[in-house]
C-alpha cells in the first residue's frame, strides 16, 4: 500500500533529506521511499511518477514529505516513529557539536557579530531574495545554489559591485579565502598563487595540480559557471582579479573559465594585461597563437595552468626575494649539458638573446650580463673529474656570482643518480648560505634556483637534497623548464611597490586579509565542516519564509 507522511513545518536542507531516505531504505516492509519538501516541483513529479496521495495535496515547502510502499499500516506506522527517531537523532548530534545555529539572519548576524561572508545552499528560487537580505547587511555572498535565474544573477551581482561586496556564484562549488576551504574545495598549502575561476572543477584540478607541484594557493575565488556568458558580463571576474592584484599575498593570479563569450573574454583579457602581476589565463577550449602576451601568459589545459603558474611564483618553500634595481642577470651554473642546453634554449627565446653554439669557454649562452655555463664541457673536465662526481668546480665560481651586485639570479642543477656526488646538496648549501647570508649583512640579496633531477630511491633522496638545498635559501623547482621559468620571473618582477591608490573595496580587501565571519544559509555539512576547522561560523536554520508561498513572499520582499 502507498503511505504518505506529511510533517508540518519541518524543513531540512537536500543532504538530510538523502540521509533520511538511505537510512529508511533498510527498513522492513518498506520499499521505494521518497523523502522531499512539499514544493510544487516535488509534488509534480511524485505525481508523474503515480505516487501522490491525499495527503500530498495540502502540503507546503516547508513541510517534510514521506512518500513510502508499506506493506501494511503497521509498518507504515513503524517508518512514523522512525522517521521522528532519526530527526530527533540529528538534532542532538548538532547541540553536540557545539555548533552555533539561530532561526533567523539577525540573530545569526547578531551572534557571529559584523559577519562579512555568507554560504548560500538553498533552493534556487529563495536565493535571490536572501543574497539581497545579505546585501543589504554588507555581506559578501558564496552562492552554491543553482536554478538562479542570469537575471537575478546580473541583478545581484551589479548591486554587489555597487556595494564594494563579491557574489561568488550562482552555481559556485569552489572557492578557498587564506586556505580556508568553501564548498567542494581540496585541501592544499598555502602560498603566493592566487586564483578565480568560472569552472569549479576547473578550478579544484588546477589548485590540486599547483600543490603536487610544489606550489601553494593564496586564495581561490569562485566566479559562478555563468560569469563570463554575454549577459553577465564577467562582472565578479573583474572585481577577482583587481583584488587579488592588490592582494599582499599573491604575486602570481591565475584566470580559468569555461568558454567565454567572445567580447566578454576581449574585456577581460584586457584588464589581466592591466594588472601589475603576472596572469595565466586557460579559457577551456581557447586555443591561444601565443604562449606569452606581455604579463599575460596562456596555457591549453588545466595542468599546463597549474605548472607555468608554479614556474612564475616559485615553490611554496621558497623565500621572499628582494632585489635592487640593478640585478638584471641571471647566471647558471650547469653540470649537466642537455640540461644547461636546454636553459639556454628557454633563456634565449624569453629574453630574445643569442645562444653560443660553439660553446667558447664552456658557454651555452652568453649574451649581454646573462650566462649559461654547461661546467660538463671538455674544457672543464680535462684533467679533473666531471662536476656531477666533484662539486668543488661549481662551489668555487658561486663565490662570483655572489659578488657581482648586478647579478639577479643563480641558476643550478642537482643531478642523482648511481656514480653522481654522495651529497651534492651538501657541498653546495653551506656555500650558498654564507653567500646570502654576507649579502643581507650588506642590505643586498641574490635569488638561488635551482632543480632536482633524481628519485627518492637514489641513493642521495631527492627529498633529502630538496630540503638540504631549501634549507640553505634555495627555491627549489620540480623540474629544469620550471627552475628557468621561476628564474625569468624573478628577473622580470618590478623592483619597487606599486605606488598607486587600491581601487578594490575595503570590504573585499578585508575577506582575502582576515579571517572571515560567517553565516551559514542551507547545507548544515558546510557549517559542520569549517565549524571543525575553528572557523567563526555561525549556522542559520533557514526555512521558506511565509511557508513557502511566492506571492506572500513577494509581498514581503517589497516591504523589505
């Protein structure tokens, strides 16, 4: 027989309602449980599916509806205590928690106190109506919700740019504001790479990919799926990347989107080139004639986002580097010749110098103050063993390198293996740290790069060099391509700060500099989960206002 339960005035968000239903999914003599708040779509479909009742008719969205096959009126009886079991269960493992709830945005306004950031994981048909509620209050918006018309969406959005407020979303599953992870977001370390993105999975594969790299995440901004289409208009996108440009720190911004819509794209574009930090844009489907574009650097896939974006900010071990004006060059000191042939290639096309093809004096490149030196040469090798096996060669002409004040960068490589160095990290890092530490003595600095070429079972362990190397001041990249890449970036940074006025909103400046105040709207799993990371969250038990009815509601947002 077909049971139906009507609870009045008991609204759970959509992850307890699939809670209730696998738990009831056991229970015997019960099969084909439906468990969904009494809106209208709900009940359409129970009726597509001939599953309505009488009871059905007269509920509201705000009221829980059981929709069971029980063999008998026992049984359906028994899913009635079950069900009012399993709620009663839920409530009490919430007063546990010590997570902090109230019954209306106010009161959670009240109890946070000045709250500056709200999660929104309602039904789409309340969210405008509440992010404006949050608007009104000054409150920067994560908007998880789908089903938000793109007419609410560029209301909302333009009212908030208005206000000096973000709306991140509709339909935004990802964003991290100083590794504080909102929505579907991973775990990663922190660092200077910050991101926006109009793809939320797009943007989770791209922070993954940044952290297996070596790398580290300042923030990750969540635009919403639909904020670079025609009608929107890029507007949250454009407010992102101006903020994380003013943003201490972050010294490399990231762009991903789905694709664009042609002139929403050229907008953007434009203003990444306007920006004083290096961008790397991947708009999926983009294929870009050019790697590189002034500041703006492109990449073809997601991983290729991730690994120039590593190159240019450098691996989250590393340390700030200050330079003065007048380092311009970089110097590398290779031990490797393909490796040292391959800098020279990359260094080459960047800085648009020439090569040395005859390799003069070991010289793979040579070219104005920059130098690439392949210490593996004939000319270096006579007589004396190659300087994978004796450091010593390369220990000496650091001391030069360091001593030359228009020198920007030492450029090295590391090579393992059977018959290499036992240690060559060792012989170089104590050399390396007295090279830096006499500079600083002196208010000068020098940035050292250098990559790992091994595995963790030769017998030296890449890991035990990298942390040997990183330990002495050295950026260590996962790969030669990388260490250039870094090396060039270092080069290029300006050397003095910005001098200009921030044009982004205090507002939007405060939520990437402090941590943030929030009120919870919907999922209560998002509360719980940043409630456990020591966040100050408070969570609002939303539920439909005036029961749900859209024409009350209305009436009741007009007098707002």
């Amino acid at each position: 027989m077909l049971y139906c339960i009507v609870k009045p005035n008991t609204y759970r968000d959509s992850l307890t309602l699939m809670q209730l239903s696998n738990a009831l999914s056991g229970v015997n003599g019960v099969s084909k449980v439906a468990i969904v708040m009494g809106t209208p779509a709900n009940k359409e479909v129970l009726r597509a599916a001939g599953r309505a009742a009488a009871e059905l008719e007269g509920a509201r969205p705000t009221d829980l509806v059981i929709v069971a096959d029980a063999v008998d009126a026992t049984v359906g009886g028994s899913l009635v205590a079950r069900v009012t079991e399993l709620l009663g269960r839920q409530t009490v493992a919430l007063r546990r928690s010590g997570l902090r709830c109230a019954r209306s945005l106010g009161r959670a306004a009240d109890i946070v106190g000045e709250p500056n950031l709200a999660l929104v994981s309602i039904p789409g048909e309340y969210v405008a109506s509440e992010v404006h509620r949050l608007l009104d209050r000054n409150i920067h918006a994560f908007v998880f919700s789908d089903g938000v018309s793109v007419e609410d969406e560029v209301r909302l959005k333009r009212r908030a740019r208005e206000k000096g407020l973000l709306v991140m979303g509709p339909d935004c599953g990802t964003a991290s504001l100083g590794g504080l992870p909102l929505g579907f977001a991973n775990e990663v370390r922190g660092g200077s790479i910050g991101l926006l993105g109009a793809s939320g999975s797009g943007l989770q594969e791209v922070m993954v990919q940044i952290d297996r790299l070596g790398g580290g995440v300042s923030h990750a901004i969540g635009l919403g799926g639909r904020d670079l289409r025609a009608e929107v208009g890029g507007i949250t996108c454009v407010q992102a990347m101006q903020a994380l440009d003013e943003d201490p720190a972050t010294g490399v911004v990231v762009l991903i989107s789905k694709p664009p819509a042609p002139t929403v794209r050229d907008e953007v574009i434009g203003v990444a080139r306007t920006l004083s930090k290096p961008v790397v844009a991947h708009l999926i489907g983009e294929r870009p004639g050019v790697e590189a574009d002034g500041n703006v650097h492109h990449a073809r896939t997601l991983a290729e986002a991730a690994r120039v974006a590593v190159g240019l900010a450098g691996p989250r071990a590393s340390r700030a580097v200050v330079l003065r004006p007048e380092q311009r060059w970089i110097k590398a000191l290779y031990t490797g010749g393909s490796l040292a042939a391959e800098a020279a290639t990359l260094l080459h096309a960047a800085l648009c110098v020439s090569g040395d093809p005859d390799h003069r004096a070991g010289y793979v490149m040579k070219s104005a103050g920059h130098e690439v030196i392949d210490l593996g040469d004939d000319l270096y090798t006579r007589g004396r063993p190659h300087p994978m096996i004796d450091p010593s060669l390369r220990s000496e002409r650091i001391a030069g390198v360091f001593a030359d004040p228009e020198n920007a960068v030492l450029l090295l490589d590391i090579i393992l293996g059977h018959g290499s160095a036992q240690d060559p990290a060792g012989a170089l890092a104590p050399i390396i740290a007295d090279g830096l530490a006499r500079l600083r003595a002196h208010d000068r600095d020098l940035a050292v790069v250098a990559s790992v070429c091994g595995t963790e079972t030769d017998p030296q362990s890449a890991s035990a060099q990298t942390l040997t190397l990183e330990q002495a001041g050295v950026a260590v990249s996962p790969d030669n391509a990388t260490a250039i890449r870094h090396a060039l970036a270092i080069v290029a940074r300006p050397r003095a700060p910005r001098a200009s006025v921030p044009t982004t909103p205090a507002s939007i400046r405060q939520l990437l500099t402090r941590p943030p105040r929030i009120i919870n709207i919907g999922l209560r799993g998002f509360a719980e989960s940043l409630h456990r990371r020591g966040a100050d969250i408070v969570h609002y038990d939303w539920a439909p206002v005036a029961g749900g009815d859209p024409r009350l509601q209305a009436l009741l947002d007009s007098l707002t």
